[in-house]
C-alpha cells in the first residue's frame, strides 16, 4: 500500500539561491585550505556537484521514489539511504572528474568510490538535523 506523499516544490530561483550560496561559501573555505583564493572558482565548482545536484539526488526521491514505495518507515528509510548513497556515489564521481578536468588534479584512487555516498548520507543526516531544529519537515520525523 502506499501513501499520499505532497510533492515536493520550490522555485527554481529559491534553489539556484541556496545551493549557489552554500557552494560559493564553502568553495571559499576549501580555496583557503588549497593554498589561496586563486583556487576558489574551481573549489565553488566543484562543491556545486553535492549542493545543487544534492538537491536534485533528494528531489527525485522525494516527488518520484517515495511515492511508489510502502509507507512503511523502515523501508523508506532504507529507500532514503540507498538514494543518498547511489546520489552520492555518482555526484563524487562527477566532482572527481570535474576536479581531474578542469584542475589538473591527479586522478583519486577508484578504490574508494564509496567513500562519496557514505559522505553524501552525512551532509544529508546534518541538513536534516538542521531542518528538524528549525521545525521543518526532516527524514528524523519522516515527514521531509
């Protein structure tokens, strides 16, 4: 059986906003850690993958995954996790290939591929912290 999920929505302007903000400010701390303000563009890049394509990994299982699945907890949770893992795999590869491309950076071992999504769960698990104490709707209540 499944339940009546609300789609999620948001202006795309909100999101561009938000996930342009987050990956300019951090993109910042990396430069800084990188050896100087000279590395910030591609750093801002590059934290545009799990920001904005983040986004985008929680979108689709929110408006198309969620909805076909049981409503029961356990299976959404593990639903949720695995997406955040796959989503994060895939967007660490693509940072990974960005960062060769574009930087010059050596190419990183492949052995650890599964470090990004295990990464990715942790963003997330703190965003929804973030959003449980600002009462908004979170994976913690499973209402978000």
């Amino acid at each position: 059986m499944t339940s009546q999920w609300q789609p999620y929505r948001e202006p795309l302007r909100t999101t561009i906003l938000r996930t342009g903000t987050i990956a300019i400010v951090v993109g910042a701390l990396i430069a800084r850690l990188w050896g100087g303000m000279a590395r910030w563009p591609i750093a801002t890049l590059l934290v545009l993958w799990p920001s904005f394509g983040g986004h985008w990994v929680e979108v689709w299982f929110l408006n198309w995954l969620r909805p076909r699945l049981s409503s029961a907890r356990g299976l959404q949770v593990a639903a949720r996790l695995g997406t955040w893992f796959v989503g994060g795999t895939c967007l660490a590869i693509g940072m990974a290939l960005t960062a060769i491309e574009l930087a010059g950076f050596p190419p990183a071992r492949w052995l650890a591929w599964w470090l990004g999504g295990l990464a990715f769960i942790g963003i997330e698990l703190v965003t929804h912290l973030v959003l449980q104490l600002r009462g908004r709707p979170s994976f913690y209540i499973g209402r978000g």
